[in-house]
C-alpha cells in the first residue's frame, strides 16, 4: 500500500508537464510467476502517464545485444531480436496511451526464466525498470516402491521427474509426522527440468502407509503418493512356497491420479514370497472387466477391457520379493473408481481392494461484469475442464466470503465439468472480488480477481461498461488489480476520466499487478484512508 508521503511525491510526478519529456519507468514489483508451456505478460509503465504510442519501446535480458521484443516507429522490430523468442512476442496496445505497455509472452519454456529489462525512449530521453519472471513447471506424479531390506528396515525409493525449478522431497507417514531421507539426488535433462531420486529408510514396522511428496516452490503445490509398508515385511525372509498360505494388502488410502498423467496401482503379498509364478490380476466391479492380467509369466490381453487395451503394464522389479504392480498411462476419468486386485497360486486366491481417484484442474475461471442486478452488479465466473465437480468461492480483498447467487455445474462428453457461478455486489466499496475454483482431490485452486468501481452499482449499465475499458483488457490477462475508488463526477461526466491519479496495489505478495499503479480520476482529498 501506498503511504501518504509517497503519494504525495508520486501525485506531484503526475501533475508534471509533459512538455519537459521527463518520465519515470515502473514496473512489478514482486516477481512474475509464469508456468511453464503457458502464457506470460512482462508489463512496464510511465509515470506520469502520457501517450507511448510515439515511443521506443523494448524488452531485453542482460544487455542490449540480448533483445527479447522492440516497438518503434509503431512496427514490432524484429531483426534484432534472439532467435529464442522470435514468433512467441508481441505488444499488449490497448493500454499504450495511457502508458501503460506489456510484453505478450507465448509458451513460456525454461529458459525465459529469469531477469528482464524494460525501457521507453522519447527523444533523446531514456528511462528502464528491471523485472523478474520466475518460471515454474509441475512434473510427473512421484512414483515409490519398496526397494528391499535394509539394515533394521525396509528401503523405499520415491522417483519424479521434469519440473522446474528444483523440486524439494518430503516422507511423512499417515499422521503427517516427517522422516528424514536418507538420500536424495537431483539431475537435469537436455531440457533443462530435474528429475530428483530420494531414499527412505523404514525401521518402524507398525508405520503402515508412507507418503512421498514432490513440491513445487515457485508455485507451492505438490505432488504425491502413498505406499502400504506391510507390517514386519522387512524383518520375515521369503517363505517357501510349499505353505501356500499369504494374504493380500493394498493401500489404505485412495491413490490419486492426475488427469493425463499415469498412475500405479500396487499390491503385496503378506509374508512376502515370490510371485513370479502366479495368476496376478486387477479388474473393476466384477472378474469379467478385467482391467490386467498376469499369467503363466505373461500378460494376457484376450479378457482386457478395450479402454484399457494399450494403456496397462506390470511392474515385474519386485516380483520376487511379492511386489506387484500394474502402471496405468494417460489417466482418463473413465478410470476414476474402484479396483480389485488378486492373486492366485494352485487353490489359493486371495485379493483386495483399493481406490483410485482421479483429479484433474481445468481452465483458470474467466471474470466478468455482467451488468445491474437490483441494487447491486452482477459479476458472473465461468470455467471448464474441471474432474472430479469442482467448488466455487467468492472472495473480497481480505478474505471474507460472499454467498454466490446461483451455481450451475455441467459435464461434456469427456465427464469434465463446468462451471458457471454468479455474484450479486451491493456493496460499493468492495473494491476487488476473487472467484476462486477448487479441486477438493488435490486440494489445489485457480483464482481470478476483477475490480467493481466504487459507481458501477449507481451508474448504467453503458457508462459501466465504457469506464471499465482499460480495466477489462487487464482481467483479460489475469492481472489481479487493487484500485482506489473513483472520486465524484461533475454533473456532466458520464463514466470514468483516465485521468492522472494513483491506485493502490500489489492485491497479494507475489502476485503483482500491472506496476502496481492505475491512473483513474482522483483527487487527493477522496484517496480512501488504505491507500495513503
């Protein structure tokens, strides 16, 4: 937020003439958080505002000679950008003669990463800011197995691969309570992504499941799996077929799938024997929907489901040690339920049941003001490609949650959902409302905020709309905005004047908005007590 001595320095900037050709440049002032194969934007500002149009304009990394975008002469430029960027650039206008420019990054890959310079030349005036977009890439699920003994325990071996930036490991048993690892070793692709192996030594045998989770920390999500560690299986040695007794274990809790992404569903022998010479199988409600089947040393296809034709493997490494697991790719939501898996040796069968839960995150929700609803404004968030129904919040500034007016859910084809939720705002000065849509499997959220003007409940609906121009263009490009509120209109003012002012921002730590400032009209005596 913006104190009052700062304020007033930056409100005499704003009230400069722009005869002199004297400027500041600004730009965010947290990091930009870009994920990796999506879309960034890398915006800079003028302060005082004036027309950029007319304007050198450009992006670069270290040093000039590495030139990532240049507008001038009113043209793109292109000659001299790096051959890395050419073709995934282009300038954000719509805000040029306000000042305000952004650089359109396509399919954000790991070498973007990084510091950015942005500059503005009139003249012979020049004027830069510097910006930082860290990039960020979720990886495969961690894949873990047990391993075999080791000293007084059971070693278990959690794998994952392709994120960015380094991923940290974390073991914890059901309760939460962490272990130590006592390895873990990260390597890098062609690519540039990591791929991390780490350890785990198991020496409590009453621990049941342990999870292993891969965390992202840029973008502070996660990604984990839990293994069953049978209790005393470190400790029994193999025991001869000849007894032919064993039950079967799987995991205790659900196993999470993501939506694309493969998944493995394992099953042990209790004791543990060798299995290489058994019937293994998993299938779904009934024996008949045979989902894999393992049989005399071979994987038999003539029972399998179609849908799982082409998409089933076994995991053999741990047959001998009776370990099985079978490795479903491309997870679809057709797999989400529950399975059953068993094994057969001569007359003894026994199986058990385990569930899989399949998640997926759809589109990040699109905001957007739908017009006058009684005595408020009738804000409406949309968003598809959501599994298992995802559940929608509505949020002001400081957390507090709206009641939503209605919330429809829909499923296409594919059994992905939509969503589509309305807000009724009554209050004029609620600034910012964030809808936030939640996948309760993953426990993981995409969130869009949009700005309601202090007037937009009394105005109509057309001098709404003309007001909120500048302001549409930037929730379009999921900028998230904290902005002071309009001051009074003279009788015959309609809408809003983009005039000089100043607004107040960044809404969150880390997620900046477009300079943190917007230029509305203002004055100093109606600058709400949050902004000074």
């Amino acid at each position: 937020l913006v104190d009052e001595t700062l304020w007033r320095g930056v409100h005499f900037l704003l009230t400069m003439s722009l005869s002199t050709e004297q400027f500041q440049v600004a730009g965010p002032r947290h990091p930009i958080v870009a994920v990796l194969g999506e879309d960034a934007i890398l915006p800079c500002f003028l302060v005082p505002a004036m027309n950029a149009e007319n304007m050198e304009l450009g992006w670069f990394r270290t040093t000039f000679s590495q030139t990532v975008f240049i507008y001038w002469n009113q043209w793109e430029q292109t000659e001299e950008q790096m051959a890395e960027y050419r073709g995934r650039t282009s300038l954000v206008r719509s805000c040029l003669t306000e000042g305000h420019a952004a650089m359109h990054l396509r399919q954000v890959r790991v070498s973007d990463n990084g510091m950015y310079t942005c500059f503005f030349r009139h003249g012979s005036f020049y004027e830069e800011a510097d910006l930082e977009v860290k990039v960020a890439g979720m990886g495969s699920a961690p894949q873990v197995h047990i391993e075999g003994p080791e000293e007084d325990g059971v070693r278990v071996v959690c794998k994952a691969s392709g994120w960015f930036p380094k991923p940290q490991v974390q073991w914890r048993d059901f309760s939460g309570n962490k272990f130590p690892a006592l390895s873990e070793a990260h390597t890098q692709d062609s690519e540039q992504l990591f791929s991390v192996e780490a350890t785990l030594v198991v020496r409590d045998s009453s621990v049941g499941d342990v999870t292993c989770s891969v965390l992202n920390p840029v973008l502070d999500q996660e990604k984990a799996v839990a293994i069953y560690i049978p209790e005393k299986l470190s400790f029994l040695p193999t025991m001869s077929l000849s007894t032919e007794q064993f039950q079967i274990v799987g995991p205790r809790h659900p196993i999470v799938a993501v939506l694309g992404e493969d998944a493995i569903l394992p099953c042990a022998l209790f004791p543990a024997m060798n299995a290489e010479n058994m019937e293994l199988g998993w299938f779904r409600t009934t024996v008949s929907q045979a989902v894999f089947i393992y049989w005399n040393q071979q994987e038999q296809s003539e029972e399998q489901m179609a849908e799982y034709r082409g998409r089933t493997s076994l995991v053999k490494e741990f047959l001998s040690e009776g370990q099985a697991s079978v490795h479903i790719h491309k997870v679809q939501v057709s797999d989400n339920g529950m399975y059953t898996c068993f094994f057969r040796h001569g007359g003894i069968y026994e199986e058990a049941d385990l569930e899989l839960k399949v998640a997926g995150m759809g589109s990040a929700p699109q905001v957007h003001i739908e017009g006058p609803e009684e005595d408020g404004v009738c804000v409406v968030c949309k968003a598809s490609g959501w599994f298992p129904k995802p559940q929608v919040q509505w949020r002001d500034l400081s957390g507090n949650k709206f009641p939503a007016l209605s919330e429809a859910h829909t499923q296409d084809t594919e059994e992905l959902f939509s969503v589509e939720a309305t807000l009724v705002v009554r209050d004029s000065s609620v600034g910012n409302v964030t809808c936030s849509v939640l996948n309760p499997v993953l426990g993981q959220e995409k969130a869009m905020a949009i700005y309601i003007p202090g007037q937009c409940c009394s105005h109509s609906q057309q001098s709404c709309g003309e007001g909120l121009a500048s302001l549409s263009v930037l929730a379009l490009l999921g900028v998230p905005l904290t902005c002071c509120l309009p001051g009074p209109q003279s009788p015959s003012s309609s809408g809003f004047s983009l005039e000089a002012s100043i607004c107040c921002g960044p809404d969150h730590a880390g997620a900046p908005t477009l300079g943190g400032l917007l230029f509305c009209h203002q004055s100093e005596k109606n600058i709400p007590e949050e902004c000074r």
